[in-house]
C-alpha cells in the first residue's frame, strides 16, 4: 500500500478514529475514577450494557449506509426479546430452535422493511415508522405483561466471562463484526449498499444490484436488532414488550452511529464506528454515575453531551469555501 | 366544481375517501359514531394533534423534520402552568408559547447555520429540552396546574357547541393557508424542499426561512402542550411523548412529501383527522393495544402504497 493510499485511507476514516480515540479517553477516565478500578465486574458489567446499544447501532448502520433511516430497529430489539423470552428454554435442541427462530424473526421483520421500501418504493423512515408500530403490536401480543424466562446456564455464560477473563459479550460483538460485518462489506451487495447510499442513479446505471443490495441492507439490520434482542434476554432473563426502550435504543443508535463517523445521508462510515458510538454513549452515563452529578442535573448533562457531539460535523461548515457546496 | 375537483390532489382526496369509510364502518357498529356529539369529541382530540402537524408539516415541506416535537410540548405545558405560579395566570399562554419559540429557534440555528441533519440535531434539542424540564421540576417544584383561560380555551365549548380548541386550530389552520400560498416566505418554503441551492442562488435568505420555520413549529408544539395541559388541568412530564408518531405520519398521510417540496394543509387535516379517528374507533371497539398498533401501522403502509409511491430510479 503506498503512502498516498494510506493517506485515503486514514481521511476516510476519520470518523472512526476520533471515535475510538474519545472512547478510549473517556473508559479511561471512567476506570480511573472507579472505586473498584480494572475488574473483571465492572470491565463485564459495561460492557453487557454497551454491547446491546453496539448491536442495535450496527443494525442502524445498514440502513443509514444506504440513505436511509430506519425507526423501527428499536422495536425489532423489543419484538425478539419477547419472543426469545417465551422461546429459548427448555432442552438443549429447543433452546437452538428458539435461537434460530428469534434470529430469524428479527431478519424477517428487516425484510418486510426492505421489501416494502424496495418494491413498494416507500420511503425507509416512513415504512419504518408503521412496521416499527406493527413490530411493537406483535411484541405486545407475546407479552402482554413483562415475564417469560429464558435458559439460565446460557444467560449466565453470555452475560459473564471466558476464563474469568474476557466478557463473552465482547466476544459476542467480535464475532459478529468477523462473522457477518466484515464478510458484507467486501461482499458485492454490501460494496453495492455504499454505491446506493452516495450516488442511486450511478450505481444504478453501472449495473449494481441497487435493489438486492438495500434488501440485504434492511435484512442484515433486522437480524442484527433480533441477535441484539436476544442479548436482551440473557441480561435480564425475561421479556417485556416497553415502547420507551424501543424508543430510546432506536434514538441512541441513530445517535451512535452519526457518533461513529457515518454519513447521516449516506455512502460513508461503517458498522464498526457505530460501535464506538455506542460504546461513548454508554460510558458518559457510567462517567455520571462515578463523578457523583447530582441526579436531577444528569438528563441536563446527557442531553448536552448529545447535542455537542453531534454539532462537532459542523467544523466542515467553516471550511467550506464555495458555498455552493454546503447544499449537497 | 371542476375548479374545485381539479385543486384537490389524489392523496388528499383518498385521504377523505377513507375517513367516509372509516365513519361508515363505525357506524355498523354502533349508531353513535355519526352523532354530532361524537364527532364534535374527535375534533377537540384532533385539534391538539393539529396544531403540532401543522408545524411539523411546515418542516417536513422543507425536507426536514422536527424529532424535538415530544419535549417542546411538554416544556409548552410546563412552562406555561410555572410561569402563572410564577407571575399571575396572564402570563401563563404567553410564556409557554415563548419557550417552545426559543427551542425552534434553536433548532433553526442549528439546521441553517451549523447544517447539522435535522433528524440528529432536533434529536439533541429534545434531549435537552427533557434535561431542563426534569430539573425545573425537580429543582424549582413549580406550579403545575393550568390556569382558567387554558382551561377554557381547551375544555369549553361557547359557539354553537363546537370546542373553542377547534377554532384555534381553525385560526392557526387559516393563517398557514394564507402564508404558504400568499407571501413569498410560502413559495420560499416549497422552493427550498424542491431545490435548496437554487433557491439559495436565486437570491433567497434560505437560513432565514429555515429558521422561521422551525421557529413556528417550536411554537405550534407549544400551543399544543398549553392547550393539552389546560385539557388535563396540568403540565406534566412527558406528556408530549404519544404526539411525535401521529404527528409525522397525519402530514405524510395527507399527501405531503417526506423529501419536501410537495404538500398541500388540506391533506394535513384530512391525515389529522384519519389519525384520530382510526384510534378512536379501535378504543370504542376495545380493541387491545397490540392489535391497535398492529392495525395503525398496517393502515399507514396500506394508504402509502396506494399513492405515496416514489419514482422508480432510472439513472
């Protein structure tokens, strides 16, 4: 790779580093100030709260890659922790059903988004709008009243550790950006999700699958909400059909991801940003807890962090020399 | 009447069509559903949800979109009832409308000035917003009942028994109409959602609308949480949180573009007034919550894809 190569490379993931970089500032800070400091609890407690915020951000990620948005991950989240609650326990063999049916519910539910966008040629946030209140409908139905449980050996071992060493959440998260993120990207459709995002007619008139490729985009989110959903469960063993926690992850991932370095509009960024994104997310609430805010000023404080960071693209505006610029 | 015909667009004319069915159908249910009282209850309902789609749609119009609806109206209903704690009840209505001006200024700034996204800066005003309001509550234990102008203004009904709120909505309704299609702030408006930098290039204070517009939405949202509030004799937190969704899917429901440009009031009302009723309807049928949400969401995607379909993409 030669030196200007490098140069592109590192431009274009700005975004990702100053994420990483702030996100490594701040957990430092956080451990620093921490009563108990680097334990495997504390490293293990925030990190089984970050990784749900981390999942559901990447499922975002898809979506808002593409130029769209969508609002109803925070609902599929809630949908497949309601369902995983009424279906992962009992043997072994019913416990892997119920983890395949709950994946492929969430991937279902992202599909019925795609298509409809796709193929009815809706707009995402719209679409997502009403299927995130059909989502939160059927959440309902399997749950009228938070319950369920869920296989307790196997919601221990996710929300604990590998040796005593490293949370199995975090390894969770790894395999999935190895397993499914990264295998996407470099796929055709994925490289094709960029292409839709930045330029729809070019990519159209050079022969990409741009439908297929939103498809895949929508479908992927909705697995990753439902893998998000079932994390869900293994954390607080039950389900429970709550439309303010759909509400809030769905407004933090979008949050998270514009946090991570990806294009609200569109064609630039990555899953793994979005990670970071939420990982900051998570650690100024952590941050709060351990400088002692006093309660009542904390949603003051949060709301103003959110609103800082997501004004920090706004550097871009002064740089700019032709105005005319500022309207793409 | 075929001057008339001709002005009323497809959507908003579907739109219509199905509150007619929706009635009908009710109406085999039970006979009640087309008494006066009934509908003159709807359109007191539909009225606060009016007032916050026709701010909403102004910045949909745009091709932006206001996230910060839910707290502007709760700091227009909290602000309002505090301030007659604070200073005597005539202050309250205009200073609960003067705080929901001030965040959409806010918002405007940071929309025009910074160019930050409207769905991710009007996301950060929200969150603010529920920040200052859990600290006001917390911190100052301000009044929070509604004073007897919001009360009356919400709740009475003094002219041939139609609630006083429908005619601020009316009032509010009339002087949006005239403002889209008689000055040239209006025409600047569609200008903007068609094409910002021409419109910008064409000599256009494009900031300046844009910030006027998320101002009037600011206070629109207000005017609902003052109106709410005097309905429910008290400002409350969160009280704005069930308005955003409804309010986003009444104006895209009555035709108007989520990319901006297109849209007419008319077909705001007509979504309002679907919106409402469709919930109404599936409350008197005591239909759970989770086949309402089901029903709502379906009947959104269904309308949409009778006629909100986009183009297809050919280069």
């Amino acid at each position: 790779m030669s030196l200007a190569d490098l140069k592109l490379r590192l431009a274009q993931s700005q975004g990702l580093i100053i994420a990483v970089v702030v996100f490594v500032l701040m957990f430092t800070l956080y451990i620093a100030n921490h009563p108990a400091g680097l334990t495997v609890p504390v490293v293990t407690t925030a990190a089984n709260k970050a990784v749900l915020l981390a999942l559901v951000s990447m499922a975002q990620t898809l979506p808002v890659l593409t130029g769209g948005l969508d609002l109803s991950v925070g609902m599929v989240f809630v949908m497949t922790n309601c369902l995983a609650s009424t279906l992962v326990s009992g043997s072994p063999l019913e416990v892997a059903l119920g983890i395949v049916v709950v994946l492929l519910a969430g991937a279902a539910a992202g599909f019925v988004n795609g298509a409809i966008v796709v193929y009815g040629r809706l707009q995402p946030i719209i679409t997502t709008l009403a299927t995130g209140a059909v989502y939160y409908g059927i959440a309902l139905l399997l749950r009228p009243v938070p319950g369920g449980e869920v296989q307790e050996d196997l919601a221990d071992f996710m929300t604990w550790t590998v040796f005593d060493t490293v949370p199995t959440s975090l390894l969770l998260l790894l395999a999935v950006v190895l397993l499914v993120w990264l295998p996407f990207r470099n796929s055709v459709v994925g490289r094709g999700c960029y292409a839709v995002g930045s330029a729809e007619g070019a990519a159209y008139m050079s022969g990409l699958p741009v439908g297929r490729s939103r498809l895949a985009a929508f479908t992927l989110s909705g697995l990753l909400a439902g893998i998000a959903g079932l994390m869900l469960t293994f954390v607080t063993f039950s389900g429970e059909a709550s439309a303010p926690i759909g509400g809030t992850y769905t407004l933090n991932s979008i949050a998270a991801v514009v946090i991570g370095g990806t294009s609200l509009y569109g064609g630039a960024g990555g899953a793994i940003g979005s990670i970071f994104g939420a990982f900051i997310l998570r650690t100024i609430d952590d941050l709060l807890f351990v400088f002692d805010l006093p309660p009542l000023w904390q949603p003051l404080f949060q709301g103003v962090v959110l609103l800082g960071a997501v004004s920090l693209g706004a550097a871009r505006v002064f740089r700019i020399r032709n105005r005319l610029e500022l309207f793409n | 009447m075929a001057a008339l015909v001709k002005h009323i667009d497809r959507p908003v004319a579907i739109a219509f069509g199905f509150i007619v069915l929706l009635l009908l159908a009710g109406s085999l249910y039970s006979s009640s559903f087309l008494s006066a009282n009934y509908l003159l209850q709807q359109l007191q309902v539909a009225a606060f949800l009016g007032l916050i789609a026709s701010g909403v749609m102004l910045v949909i119009l745009l091709g932006h979109i206001d996230l910060s609806i839910p707290w502007l109206v709760t700091v227009g209903g909290m602000m309002s009832t505090a301030a007659a704690g604070w200073w005597g009840p005539e202050w309250a209505i205009p200073f609960g409308v003067f705080c929901g001006l001030v965040f959409g200024i806010v918002n405007g700034l940071g929309v025009a000035i910074l160019r930050v996204p409207s769905m991710i800066f009007t996301l950060g005003i929200n969150a603010v917003a529920q920040g200052i309001m859990v600290l006001h509550t917390g911190g100052f234990a301000p009044q929070d009942h509604a004073t007897d102008l919001m009360h009356w203004l919400a709740v009475e009904r003094v002219i041939l028994g139609i609630p006083n709120a429908v005619f601020i909505w009316a009032a509010l309704g009339i002087a949006i109409v005239v403002m889209l299609k008689r000055t040239p702030l209006g025409r600047y408006i569609y200008a903007i959602g068609n094409q910002e930098g021409a419109t910008c290039l064409s000599g256009v204070n494009t900031k300046l609308v844009i910030i006027s517009c998320f101002a009037i939405s600011g206070m629109c949202s207000a005017l609902a949480g003052v109106l709410l509030a005097g309905y429910s004799s008290k400002g409350y937190q969160a009280m704005g949180d069930p308005y955003l969704l409804p309010a986003i899917a009444a104006v895209v429901l009555g035709g108007t573009h989520i990319l901006g440009g297109r849209g007419s009031y008319l077909g705001t009302i007509a979504g309002v007034i679907l919106i409402s009723l469709l919930a109404s309807i599936l409350s008197v049928m005591q239909m759970p919550e989770a086949g309402r949400q089901i029903i709502y969401g379906c009947v959104i995607i269904g309308m949409l894809l009778v006629y909100g379909r986009g183009q297809k993409v050919l280069g």
